[in-house]
C-alpha cells in the first residue's frame, strides 16, 4: 500500500508504548489479524515514534498456520506476560479443537492476573470456554451466534460489531478489527490520531460498538418493502417457536392471501418456505458448531419429531443430520 507522508495529528500522549500479545490460534483468519496489527503499525508511522508494539504467541512450535495455508513465525509460547499487555487471540476456522486444554489455562491465568483479554473472529470462543465472558456483553460472527449461545448462556452475546466490556473486548471478524483497534487508538491518542490512521487504510467508514456486522434485512434479501422486512424479521425471532403465516399476516396487517403474494412477487416462496429454510439454516449451524444432539437441534429449530427434521433437511440438503454431523464434525468456522 502507498502510504501518504506523514502528516500532524495533535497532541500524542506521552505513555510508554503500549504491547499487543496476538495469540494465534491454529488455523486463524488472516483478515482479522492483520486488521488488528495494521492499525498500530501505521500509528506509529504516523506518529513519529513507537507508541505500539506487539508480540505474536502460539500453543507450541515456532510456527503457526492462518486459515489460507500462509505460516507465521512466533516470538513467544504461552509465557507469562506484564499486567499491562493486551491478548489479543485470534481465531478462524475449527476453533474448538484450535482451544487446547493449554490455551485455556493460559487464558484463566492471565485473566486472574488482570491482563486486558479479546477475542478476533472466531475467538470469542476461546474466551467464552476459559469462562471469561461469563456476565460480559460479547460479539463473534454471526455465522457462529447460533452453536455460541447454545453452549454459552451465561454470555451477554450482541450482534455488533465489536464490544468492549471493562477488560474484555470481542470482534465480529473480518474488518471489525479495524474499528476495535481505531477506537482504542482514539482513546489512547485522540480521533486526530486514529482517524489519520483510517485515511491511511482508506477506511472512510468507521464503525462503532452501536453497528451491527449483518446487513439490514432489505439489503440482504434486495428488497425494500417494509412489511416483508418486517414478516422476516418476525421469522428470524421465532425459530424455536414458529409462528404460523395467519399470525405473521395478522400482525403487519394484512390477509394471509395478501401474504403469500408478497413473498411470491419478492422471494418467489411461499412464507412457509422461507420460514422452513430458515429454520433449517439453524439447523444446520447447530449440528456443525456444537455437540447438542440432533433430537435437541431439531427441538431448538422448531420441529416436533426428528424424523420430520430429517425428512425436512433431507429434502433441502440432500444428506441427512446425522451425516451432516459425521462429515463435519463439531466445529466454528467463517
């Protein structure tokens, strides 16, 4: 990337630099990581000092791999760290077997130690299994939202696209980590500061810990209709529970027939289609993020026997759940 020459951003504090620990987990999202370690690079560029520095941490080995097959060297095991480091674990495809029993105690201890604690994509797991979102607000991608808050009730989980909860912070993945690390470079150095490092990146839009990570319903499904926006939001609120078209119809106003015209000019399906896909959608989230059984998944997605669930799945995905679940195994992964 071309890099403007630097120019004044105001004031920096006077701190001694602040260091990163990134704890790569097997197998991360690179996009994640490097939009976390970016932002501090360019900020000491921009500064004219070193005000950040990082260390990158793995589970043994000199070496780690990122999701895309690129290998990174490490500078440290899972030592122990200063109190004022920041961990920054960093997640990706098949995070349950990435958190190793070793990760887990190292994280617990750290923790107790009052080291401030994130999780990058995926690696709000990690945290959450180390029992350190416990009470906290938290984010991970919405991909994996539905396995984490099976298995982790006791999480405050949101859909935005980053939280900062005291000590522990979370990212939704992908670019969210670019508007973690901006906002606390705009709270250690000012906006002056953190918004010269977004022209940098040529990051026009920075988010905030209000934003979402999904897109707006209209925008998902390309159509700008409120009432369909509306139904559809209804449906993604009550899979557990389905509510039946007459209901859904009654509720925006308008006839059950007025419905399904709607949804066949716009979607060209039936409410009961949608709804069954998205139904099956959880579904299968579920039998690849978590260990729930298939009975419980079918119960979780609103169907009252699980040979209607298989024949449903079976009718949409072409294999059943139970091959589903042996050909996938239990994992988390974007």
């Amino acid at each position: 990337m071309l890099e403007s020459k630097r120019r004044p951003v105001g004031e920096l504090t006077s701190a001694a630099p602040k260091r990163f620990v990134f704890l790569l987990l097997d197998r991360f999202t690179m996009l994640s990581f490097a939009g976390a370690v970016e932002p501090l690079r360019i900020a000491n560029r921009v500064a004219g000092r070193t005000i950040y520095t990082w260390r990158l941490a793995g589970d043994g080995g000199d070496y780690v791999t990122c999701s895309n097959g690129a290998a990174f060297k490490l500078d440290m095991g899972l030592d122990e760290l200063e109190r004022d480091d920041i961990v920054l674990v960093c997640g990706g495809i098949d995070v349950q077997a990435a958190t190793t029993r070793h990760v887990v105690s190292w994280l617990r201890r750290e923790a107790r130690r009052g080291v401030t604690l994130g999780g990058l994509c995926t690696a709000s797991y990690a945290l959450a299994k180390a029992g350190l979102l416990d009470g906290k607000k938290a984010t991970i991608h919405w991909e994996n939202q539905d396995g984490f808050l099976e298995e982790f009730e006791d999480v405050k989980l949101t859909k935005s696209v980053f939280v900062i909860d005291g000590n522990r912070m979370s990212t939704a993945g992908g670019t969210a980590s670019i508007d973690l690390m901006l906002k606390l470079i705009a709270d250690d150095h000012g906006e002056d500061l953190a918004n010269t490092v977004a022209d940098q990146l040529i990051y026009s839009s920075i988010r905030t810990d209000q934003d979402t990570q999904r897109l707006s319903i209209p925008t998902r499904i390309g159509v700008r209709h409120p009432k369909l926006s509306q139904v559809i939001q209804m449906m993604e609120a009550a899979i557990e529970e389905p509510i039946s078209p007459a209901d859904l119809a009654e509720d925006v106003g308008m006839s059950t027939r007025q419905l399904e015209r709607l949804f066949r000019r716009y979607l060209n399906r039936s409410p009961k289609r949608y709804y069954m896909e998205l139904r099956l959608q959880k579904a299968r989230n579920l039998l690849m993020q978590t260990d729930m059984s298939v009975i419980n998944v079918a119960l979780a997605c609103g169907f009252a026997s699980p040979s209607h669930f298989s024949k449903c799945y079976r009718a949409h995905y072409n294999t059943t759940p139970y091959r589903e679940r042996g050909t996938h195994g239990t994992r988390l992964s974007i």
